[in-house]
C-alpha cells in the first residue's frame, strides 16, 4: 500500500491546504456582526458563511461546531475586556476610581453590545463544556489578578478597607446574568 507519510500528508476533500488566518477572521467578524441583529438561536452557519462570503463547510472547518463558533465569539469579546481591564489597570489615579473602570466595563459592554449577555450566559454558563470552561478561565484569572492588585494597592495606600477579590469578582459575574434575565423587561418598560 501507500506509505503512511504520504497518507497523512493527503488532505480532505474541501479542507484548505493551509488555514486561512484572514478568513478565518471574516467568519468571525460575520458571526459578531448576525449576533447584533438577531438572538443566538436564530444565528445559523449557513448565513455566518454567506456573510464571510465563504462555503459553510469552512465555518465548521475552522470552528468545528456552531457551539465551538459562539465559543469563539465569547472569546474574542473576552479578549475585548481583557485588553480594557489591562489598561485601566496601568492607568494612573486613585485606586477606587480605577477599580470603578474595571466594574464599569463590563457594564458598558453590555450595554453596548447587547446580544454578549445573552451569549455568555449561554456559550459560557448553560451549555458549557472543557472548551468554555477554558474561555472562562482565560476570562476570571487575569481579573481576578487585576482585582486582587488593585485592592492590595488600595490597601496600602489607605484609600480601600479589607475588600476580599473573590465576593467582588462573583458580583461581577452576575451583571452578565442579571442583564440577560432582566434586560427584555427592561428594554419594553423603558
């Protein structure tokens, strides 16, 4: 028979020869972009693909699932957050007004982008498997880390009383929940 170098090296019918990095994020991009205009259910492979102007073979190629697809998605918004909480860690004043920023973010993303509520809660929290539950991680450990300093330096500086990061890191896990259950009421009272 053929050499087993050879039979690996033989790529699948419909499978790229190299991963496309640029499409790849244009299937991302279209998928944030469906998410703003409808809820997370009625987002479906086929129109992500036709977005990204791709085969929705690829969608799957790329991000294995639709749930490994929205897995992603929450990634990348964690990422967003990630790089805001980063900055306002480095930002320069008192202690509590960063620590506001941090909590303020989160919120500011919610409401700006309201559909991450309803996936987080959903990608992250509901259907979560060994792939989200690594998403979260990425997600808590650096704001844990970040909370934890800020408070240690708020202590020193007397500007904080004993805080503990963990009760502060868990109310703020619940914001993306409490807008998700609460937000359509909120949006047809107001």
């Amino acid at each position: 028979g053929e050499p087993r170098a050879a039979r690996a090296s033989r790529r699948r019918p419909g499978r790229p020869a190299d991963a496309d990095p640029e499409l790849k994020r244009r299937i991302l991009d279209a998928a944030f972009e469906l998410l703003k205009q409808a809820p997370r259910d009625r987002v479906a492979l086929r129109a992500v693909a036709e977005r990204a102007e791709c085969d929705a073979s690829l969608v799957g190629y790329y991000f294995g699932s639709r749930s490994g697809l929205m897995a992603a998605v929450a990634e990348r918004a964690i990422e967003q957050f990630n790089a805001e909480l980063d900055l306002a860690h480095r930002a320069e004043g008192p202690v509590a007004d960063r620590i506001r920023a941090v909590v303020n973010e989160p919120i500011r993303a919610l409401a700006g982008e309201q559909y991450l509520a309803q996936l987080w809660v959903d990608e992250l929290i509901i259907h979560g498997d060994t792939a989200t539950d690594a998403v979260l991680h990425r997600m808590a450990a650096p704001f844990h880390q970040r909370l934890t300093e800020f408070i240690a330096e708020g202590q020193r500086s007397g500007e904080l009383r004993d805080v503990d990061p963990d009760v502060l890191l868990y109310s703020m896990a619940i914001l993306p929940l409490l807008y998700h259950f609460l937000s359509p009421a909120y949006h047809r009272t107001f």
